[in-house]
C-alpha cells in the first residue's frame, strides 16, 4: 500500500527545523543556522522543479530528451566539483569531467545493459535515479579526494620533489598522497556498505518498501546500488586525480 504524505502536513517537517535552529542560536552559531535555512528552501525550491520536471520527462521518455538531461546532470556535477574545491576550473574542467563520465558510463552500462534491461533501455524512469545516484555520490568523493590530495601536494611539495629527484615517476611520487585521498573518500562508502541492513536502512530501499515493494526485490536493488557507488567513485576519483596532475604540474 502506498501512503501518500498530504501536503498540509509536511508543514511539520519545515517546523522541526525549529531544533537545530535552537541550538545553533544557543550555541552562537548565526552563520551555520542560516545556511541551513538557505540549503532546505533551495533543496526545496530544486525538489518542486525536479518532481514537475521528472513527469514530464517520465510521460515523454523520449531518448535525446534523456539524454541531454543527463549531460546537464554531469556538467552540473562537475561544476559543483570545481567550485566547491576550488580548483582552476580552466585546467581542472575536462579531467573532472573525464573521470566522472568514465565512472557512471561503467557502472550505468552494468546497470541498465546487463542487470535490470528495461524496455526501451533509456527509459527515463530507470536510467534518471540510477545515473543521478552514482553521480551523486561519484561528486562528492571527488570533492573530498582532489581537496586531500592537492591540498597535502602543497603542504608537502618537498617530499613529492625528493621522489621525483630520487627517480620516482610522477604517479609513484603521487601514490602516498593519492592513497590517503582515496581513503578519506571511501571510507564513508565502505562504513556505510558494511552497516547496511541491520543498523541503516538507504534511502532508495527505505522508499521502495514504503511504495509497497516486495522487500527481496529492494535488498536486490539496493546490493546493486551500493556496490555500484563503490566502483563509480573509485574510478571517477582516481581518474579525476590522476589525469589532472599534468594541469596541476604546469602551474
């Protein structure tokens, strides 16, 4: 059965922000209160687009529509990444871009191609979520990764160097900097594949038991997903760092 959530009542969603708001002030924390207004109305505001949007697409699920809806996903992302790092966007832009579209390209092909088979294979239903999962999470392990990674290539630039004087490649003078970044950006993945089931119920198996979903069929889609998320965000991070330490080298 599928419980519909009235309109009217989502006013006491918005009401409990009422807590942390609370608390913030309390704790003299204005700024961090705000901002935390400011993400729920544009989440909000983005969320009421989307969901008028997606029917839309859903009713049309015509293919170039689809697609060129995920090409603004992937450039949005990447952007994101950009911005959010801080990061020359001029010699940073296609190396990001070059890894997150590596990344969810593989794991969608999996996905949609030999796992679920929709008919047709675009369809909007199956491949908008999927690819908007893997690309979500694929942005924000490249956030974390290209911040730790550059960020410890500036504070220890003389270590880097003596790898490269003592005949280091630059991917082996790179490697110990790439491997603390990779771990900081799965770490939460992994955490969170390991607690799946008994301690957290994801979001995506959370809405499907509640839409009426037989409870196998959302353990199956959910195993698919997290495993997924796992590959796309190894792949897109180190293909991201990898390919823009040239641009960062000729600075």
């Amino acid at each position: 059965m599928n419980f519909d959530i009235p309109i009217e009542r989502m006013i006491w969603v918005y009401a409990a922000l009422i807590v942390p708001v609370g608390i913030f002030y309390a704790l003299k924390m204005p700024a961090l209160s705000k901002d935390l207004l400011m993400a729920v109305a544009k989440m909000t505001v983005q969320l009421i687009f989307i969901a008028f949007y997606l029917v839309v697409l859903f009713d049309l699920n015509n293919l170039w529509l689809n697609l060129a809806w995920l090409v603004v996903m992937v450039l949005i992302a990447n952007w994101t990444i950009l911005g959010r790092t801080k990061m020359p966007k001029k010699a940073f832009f296609f190396p990001v871009l070059i890894g997150l579209l590596s990344g969810t390209a593989l794991i969608a092909s999996l996905f949609i191609g030999l796992l679920i088979q929709p008919e047709p294979w675009f369809d909007a239903r199956y491949l908008i979520p999927l690819i908007g999962m893997i690309l979500g999470n694929s942005m924000q392990g490249n956030v974390i990764v290209l911040e730790r990674f550059y960020h410890a290539m500036e504070q220890r630039r003389e270590e880097y160097l003596s790898y490269v004087f003592m005949g280091a490649t630059d991917f082996e003078a790179a490697r110990p900097f790439l491997r603390e970044a990779l771990s900081a950006a799965l770490a939460p993945t992994i955490a969170m594949i390991g607690t799946t089931g008994i301690v957290f119920l994801p979001g995506m198996m959370t809405g499907q038991i509640l839409a009426g979903a037989d409870p196998t069929e959302a353990v199956k889609y959910q195993i698919m997903i997290l495993i997924g998320i796992a590959i796309a965000v190894l792949i897109s991070t180190l293909l991201s760092t990898l390919i823009s330490l040239r641009a960062y080298q000729r600075q």
